[in-house]
C-alpha cells in the first residue's frame, strides 16, 4: 500500500456524484444525495495535460 498522501477521484455508481479525497488520511465516504457507498474513479498522481 502507498504510505504518502495522495489525491483520489471518486464517484458514486448510482447518481455519479465525483469528489476528491486524500488517501490514507480519509475513508471513502457515502454519497451525501444518495447515501450509496462511493468507488474510486481514478489516482490523481500523474499530472495531466490537455
């Protein structure tokens, strides 16, 4: 497992409701809308460029 804090995008599997949260130093939480358990959607560690 990764030891340093890292950005993570997640999302909700029903209403698709994404936010960011720091990974180890925050659980994934539940869809405030829905109250669904959220997923991971993608490891915000590589820079991007459009």
């Amino acid at each position: 497992m990764r030891e340093k804090q890292e950005a993570i995008e997640i999302i909700c599997p029903k209403c698709k409701y994404t936010s960011i949260i720091y990974s180890p130093k925050e659980d994934v939480p539940k869809c405030p809308d829905c109250k669904r358990q959220m997923v991971i959607r993608e490891l915000l560690d590589e820079g991007k460029s459009y």
